[in-house]
C-alpha cells in the first residue's frame, strides 16, 4: 500500500464522517435520531445498566478479593474474554435483577469486564454484530470448501486484508449496522479466511471529533473502548498510517 493510498482513504474517511456528523445534527434537533422502525436493540442506551454493573463488581472484589467472571481460555480474543456471571452477582445479592438487555436475560448483549488486572471496567459486547460476522464467516467457509481453498475476496483495502465480496460469498441479505455510529459495516477478510468488522470509520470519526494525535504503536481500538460502552467485538487491530487508522493483519510485523 502506498503512502498515497492512505491519503486517499483518509479523505474519503474524513467526508463521510462530516457527512454523517452533519446528518446527526439535523436528525438530532428534529428530536428522533432514528426511526422507530429502524431501532434495534443495539442501539439502546446500556449506560445505567453498565453503571449499576460497575458498582456491583467493585463491591464484589472488594469484598472476595476476586473479580466475578466466567472461565475463559488464553485462546479467546481480548474484546470477547472476561465475561461477568451476572447470575452469581444476583444470587449472592450484588445487583437486585440482571438487565433485560443482558443474553441472560433474552437480550442481545454480553457484560465484560476490561482492564480487569488495573482498573476492572464493565464494558458491553454486541451479540448481533458477533452473529452478523459469525454468519458471514459459515459463508466464507462454504465457499471456501467448494472452489478448493480460495476465498471470496474483494479488494485489498488494508495490507494482506481484504472486503469480503458480496456477491462471492452470497451475503447480499446480511447487513450489520455500527454500534458506534449506526453506519453500515464492511466486513474484512484475512489471508486465512477468518472475517472481522471493520471499524476504521469509527475510529476516524472519533479522531476528529475529539481531535486525537495517535501513535504509530498504538491500538486504537482502545480508542474506542475508551469513549463508550462498548468493546469493538470481531476485529483486527488498527494503527495510525497515511493519517488514517488501517486494520494490521494477523502475523503482520505490525501486529
């Protein structure tokens, strides 16, 4: 990829986030930022619910010295790991419900916790945005196993990453909305086949909205984490290059 790539693709992240922001702000002072219809549970606000999760976890390690979280092995990604079991905090009395938006619950959310050996954070893993990429990932498989080991694989948009082709792959029906902005997500593909979302427009948006100078060696995924309560569930790692955030592909130097 070139330096002159990168220019370009920060452009075209710039506008696009300055067309939504303005989109946003028209919507906003009307009083609906979306229409009822087109609302879906990941949309819905988690912040007092993560908040009365946060108390609890604090009151529980104070009182075990442990942190409530369910086993995970080494092998599970950082933004899927250290999943709260919010059952044990309502039985020993930590919180009075479990939240109707938690997958215990019937809902579409999981409860983590980050930082967990420093500051323990409560943070939320999006369930429809781990389905859409899970579905998408059985079509790259199927696909995979009919044309002997190719993959369905668009243009190259990062270095050794690649958009999942559509029509390839047969997932014209699956769509995934952001949980950041509520734009729509591409999905990314790696050398080996395995798909992410891509949330290099969020990360952009972010940037400029809150006027960050990244680090080359930074993670700014962390970004993310940082400004809301969600964790960017099914992605790569992104550094800052070319003035834009590109996703590093598993094995990379720059991993």
């Amino acid at each position: 990829m070139t330096q002159a790539f990168f220019a370009r693709r920060s452009g075209a992240l710039r506008k696009a986030a300055a067309a939504v922001m303005a989109v946003l702000l028209a919507v906003s002072l009307s009083g609906c930022l979306y229409p009822d219809e087109k609302k879906n549970e990941n949309r819905v606000s988690y912040r007092e619910s993560v908040k009365r999760i946060q108390s609890a976890i604090e009151d529980y390690q104070k009182d075990k010295s442990l942190l409530p979280i369910l086993n995970a092995d080494q092998d599970t990604p950082k933004y899927e790991k250290f999943r709260i079991d919010l059952d044990k905090l309502q039985k020993e009395g930590y919180i009075d419900e479990i939240p109707s938006t938690a997958f215990e619950k019937g809902g579409s959310a999981y409860f983590l916790i980050q930082d967990e050996e420093t500051k323990p954070t409560v943070k939320v893993m999006d369930l429809i945005t781990v389905q859409k990429v899970n579905d998408v990932q059985r079509l790259v498989n199927q696909y995979k196993m009919a044309h002997d080991g190719q993959l369905p694989a668009g243009d190259e948009v990062y270095p050794g990453v690649h958009a999942v082709d559509p029509a390839l792959a047969g997932m014209k029906d699956i769509g995934l909305k952001s949980v950041y902005s509520g734009q729509d997500v591409n999905f990314l593909l790696d050398q080996a086949g395995t798909v992410y979302a891509d949330y290099a427009f969020d990360i952009m948006q972010l940037i400029d909205k809150q006027g960050l100078k990244p680090s080359k060696e930074e993670d700014l995924r962390e970004e993310l984490v940082k400004a809301s309560e969600y964790v960017p569930v099914k992605s790569l790692p992104y550094r800052w290059s070319g003035d834009a955030p590109v996703a590093v592909a598993p094995g990379s130097a720059a991993e």
